[in-house]
C-alpha cells in the first residue's frame, strides 16, 4: 500500500473517531442541558394549571363568601322561605356566577336546602346522595372548625362514581360579618371533563385529572409510583409529548388527584436539530479539513517523495554518480537528499579510485607481459639453442 493511500486512510480514520467524540460530548451536553431547560419549562406549566386552579378555588371562595355572609341566608337557614329560593336560587343566576350547586347547613349541622344545576343539559339536577354522605361524614373538618374569618375550599371526591367536585365551605354571617355563626354555605362546582378542559383552553396546554384510586395508563402509573415526596415529577412520553405530574390534596388534606399537564416537546426538538445541524457542520469542516490536508500533504511530502523516488532511480538507469538530485527547503526530507547526494559523492570517489587502481593494476600487468616476453623468452631460446649445439657436438664427435 502506497504511503499517500495510507496517510489518506489515517487521516479519514483521526478525523471520523474525532467527530464521534465531539458528537457523543454535544449529544451529552446539549441534550442534557435542553432536558433540563424543558424540564423547567414543564414545570412552570404545571405551576401554570395549580395556579389556574387556585384562582379558581378563590374566585369560589369569593362567590361563597358574599352569599353566606349576608342577612338574607342567615334568616334563610332558620325559615327556609320560599322568597329566598325564588328570588336567589335560579338557574340564570347559578350560571352567571358559574356555581353548579349551593348546600345550606344549619348551626346542627343538618342540611336545609340544596339545589344544583348542569349546565351541559341547562336544567336542574339531583346531586348523588354519597356527596351527602361524605359531608355528613366529614363535618368536624369541614363545617364545625370554622370561625368567623375561615373558609375551606378545595376538592371533593367520593368512592361511588369517582365524581369530582369543586367546593367552598364558608360560615353563614350577618352581613357586617358578625356571629354568631349561624350555619355553613357550601358552594361547588362540577370538576367535569368540560371543566377540566377550560384549565386547558386558559392555560393553552393539555390537562387531564385522575383519581389516586383510579385504574391508570401506564404513563399515570408510573407517574404516580414515582411521585412521592416530589411536588412535580417530569416523565417525557414519547419523542414528541412531555408531561408534568403534581398531586393536588382535597379539601380535608388527603392526597386524591394526580394531574398530568402535558405539552408537545418544541424545546427538545430544538436541541436534536441543533445537534443534527453542528453534527452536519461538523463532518462538512472535517472532509473540508482531510482534502485540504490531503493537498498539503501531497504538496509538501509525498510529491517530494515521489520526486525523490524519481531522482534516485534516473540516478540507477542512468548509472550516472555524478548527478546528484536537486535539494529543496530544509526540512528531513531536505535532509534525506542531502545525505543521498552526500552518499553519490562518496561512491563517486570509492568508483573513481576502482577505476584508478583497476588501470595501475592493468599497466603493471602489460609491464610483467612485457618482461616476460624480453626475459623468459629468450631463455627459453637460449635453452633451445644450447641444446642444439650440444646435439651438433655429439653429432660431430661420432663422426671423428
């Protein structure tokens, strides 16, 4: 594998593994920071729907409060007189001041008079004979504790239809708010679905209500088992829908509503496409990084290595010592061609001085050549000539 291949791969591989880090960190931090802005949103919303039905409470405690404390019901839960009832309890009236029922109890405790109105089907209604019996079983803490300034307002909810109903109990007073107190008003509101959904309307958010007791959806359940000992407990549903739980007491003190407040999740949303859009700058900057950087390399490092790899080998083919490779900058490459260029020098002069003594070693060898044709030639013919002197002689001395 070529070096530019692997540098190129190196590269692709630091900066993928640099941008999951820096994607896994931004998907931390951010994520969990948005959670916990969302989380705040959440539960100012459902500060938003307490506070809503707090409002609500008092503006129903105002109501109570003027019917009670006036000279006309104090005679009325002594004589019960049929004026009062026509003139006071009519339909037009309980809708114009938004009250389902009236209850008038007298100074025993024993109930008077009662008349109740839905509104849904715009007549008269009978109110369920459980509702008296939680009242009758409940008057120490709702009606014989009160003084003159006291009231009680808050919800009551009874086992038989799981009916939710919203109440005031205030003390039936002369109008100049003097005693003794002469009986109890309790005044209600149905906490129906249609109710409930004008919290929602007002508040521009999704409410529903549940009894403690009830047989709940998997969001309430768990809703429900992890709200204790927490005045509001955030649960996202899904992607999209985020809930805010809170348990709101009745009007004794017992826990027996959870409400759940919910609301679509534009904050977190927000962070994912923040996410999605700094993770898509931030591959978009890494390729621009790994081409610019693959240029550079190319430009500074492997086109000189290839160049290098070029020279060296022109230097081979050629068999040329004397051509040295061009140096550029000052860098370990530089430096690379300056030791090569170094080293054609050396091997130059080793070549040269071969060359010289290779031709000091051929001349002295011509010389022995030389010699020994002058020397031991003619020693050779001089060996010849005695012999055939000698052979002249025996040749001579047979014949004498």
């Amino acid at each position: 594998m070529k070096l530019r291949t692997k540098s190129i791969i190196v590269i692709c591989v630091g900066f993928s593994i640099l941008c999951l880090v820096l994607s896994l960190i931004l998907n931390v931090i951010i994520v969990s920071n948005y959670f916990d802005l969302e989380s705040q949103t959440v539960s100012e919303h459902v500060g938003r729907v307490l506070n809503q039905i707090n409002q609500e409470n008092n503006n129903l405690g105002a109501i109570s409060s003027d019917w009670s404390v006036w000279d006309d019901t104090y005679f009325f839960v002594e004589d019960k007189n049929e004026a009062y009832i026509q003139n006071n309890l009519l339909y037009e009236i309980f809708e114009d001041i938004d009250i389902n029922f009236m209850l008038f109890y007298n100074s025993s405790g024993a109930l008077v008079f009662s008349k109740a109105y839905d509104f849904q089907v715009k007549n008269e209604t009978i109110l369920p004979a459980s509702l008296y019996s939680y009242i009758s079983n409940n008057k120490g803490s709702l009606m014989t504790n009160l003084s003159l300034e006291s009231s009680h307002t808050g919800i009551i909810l009874y086992d038989t239809k799981k009916i939710l109903y919203l109440v005031c109990i205030t003390p039936i007073l002369h109008s100049n708010r003097e005693g003794p107190i002469h009986g109890s008003l309790i005044t209600g509101r149905f906490l129906d679905d249609a109710k409930v959904e004008s919290f929602g309307n007002i508040t521009h958010l999704t409410v529903l209500l549940r009894p403690l007791s009830d047989k709940f959806s998997n969001d309430f359940e768990h809703a429900s088992s992890n709200i204790e000992g927490k005045p509001i407990f955030i649960q996202p549903i899904n992607s999209t829908y985020i809930a805010g739980y809170a348990v709101i007491d009745d009007v004794i003190g017992n826990p027996v509503i959870i409400i759940e407040v919910g609301s679509n999740r534009d904050i977190y949303t927000q962070g994912l496409n923040m996410i999605q859009n700094l993770i898509i700058s931030l591959v978009i900057t890494a390729v621009v990084l790994i081409v610019i950087v693959v240029i550079l390399l190319d430009r500074f490092v492997t086109s000189r290595l290839t160049y290098l790899t070029k020279s060296v080998n022109d230097v081979k083919n050629y068999e040329d010592l004397s051509k040295h490779i061009q140096v550029k900058g000052n860098d370990e490459i530089a430096m690379l061609e300056k030791n090569i260029n170094d080293m054609l020098t050396s091997l130059q002069k080793t070549w040269a001085m071969k060359d010289s003594a290779e031709f000091s070693l051929q001349k002295k060898i011509d010389e022995l050549e030389r010699f020994k044709t002058v020397t031991v030639d003619r020693e050779i013919k001089m060996i010849e000539l005695k012999k055939q002197l000698e052979e002249l002689r025996t040749k001579s001395g047979e014949k004498t």
